[in-house]
C-alpha cells in the first residue's frame, strides 16, 4: 500500500502481482469497480488480465436505477429482473431497459441531481461505459472472480485495527 497517487501505487502493485507469481495464473482477473483511475492502472499493467467491473458495483446502480421515481414494490418488480439481467449477462437488455427508463422520465437538466431522471442517466452512463467489463455469465464458467468484496472487507478489517479513535502510533504501524 501507499499514501501516494496512481502513479506510485500502479507500479506497487504491478510488482507485489508478479512477487506473488500472479504471471503464471491460468486464467488472470482484474476486477475493479467503474473508476477510471483503476481502470488506467488495468490498461498499463495488468491489460492480459480478463477486465472485470465489480459485480456489486454494477447491481448498486441497476437497483438505483430501478428504483428511481418508482414504488418500493414497482421498482423492486424491475431491479429483480434487470439483476437477472445483469447476472446472466444479457446486457445488451439491461441497457435497453435503462434507455426506455430514460426515455420515459426524459433527460436531465445540465448539473441536475438528485432526482429519478439523473439517477437513471447516471447509472445508464455508468453501465454503458462499463458494458465490456460485465460477461458475469463468462466469468463464472471460468471461474474468475466477479467481486472485489473479500478484499474489501479485509482492508475495512485492517483499517478498523490501525485508524481507530484509541489508535496512537509514533514510529507508523
């Protein structure tokens, strides 16, 4: 880890990816959630890895989507099958759905936040931007890993056991 930009922590991770004899995997999976950033760390070191975009991360804004200017019950109806969607990897469907979604509440206005009609463009960019990244379907078959939330949790794990209020370090932990 580092406290530095992408600049420092690319090449570190590059490094503790080879260390590890990651090279060597049969199947190699770098999955990430929809940040450019990552994704630029993705292209320069990683790019013979399968790119995956975070399943979690993608369902977050399908249900948001769903839901936007929605009844719990009508929207729950569309996040059940649009996460299908999604899971089977039918995305070409799912984007198709957000488009008509899009269509009915309209475009947003320039700067517009908060409400159904950005919600729904945000994630129909979001998803749209990321489509090549989301064959969750393919994935599977190759039993790649689609989530980053194991290592997610660990950090947030690691970070409760170091950053905490009663945490008091003079010479770094």
């Amino acid at each position: 880890a580092t406290s530095g930009d992408v600049d420092a922590f690319g090449p570190l991770l590059a490094n503790a990816a080879y260390e590890r004899g990651f090279h060597a995997a049969k199947r190699k999976a770098f999955v990430a959630d929809g940040s450019a950033t990552n994704w630029g760390v993705w292209r320069k070191y990683f790019s013979h890895y399968t790119p995956i975009l975070d399943f979690v991360h993608a369902l977050m804004y399908v249900y948001a989507a769903a839901m936007a200017g929605r009844s719990a019950n009508e929207g729950w109806s569309h996040y059940r099958d649009w996460a299908q969607w999604l899971w089977s990897g039918d995305v070409d469907r799912l984007l198709t759905a957000l488009q008509g979604r899009q269509q009915e509440l309209g475009i947003p206005e320039k700067n517009e936040k908060g409400t159904p009609r950005a919600q729904v463009a945000s994630s129909l960019g979001y998803l749209t931007n990321q489509r090549e990244r989301m064959k969750y379907n393919e994935y599977r078959k190759k039993g790649l890993p689609i989530t980053s939330s194991p290592m997610e949790s660990t950090v947030k794990q690691i970070n409760r056991r170091i950053k905490g209020t009663e945490k008091f370090w003079s010479d770094g932990a």
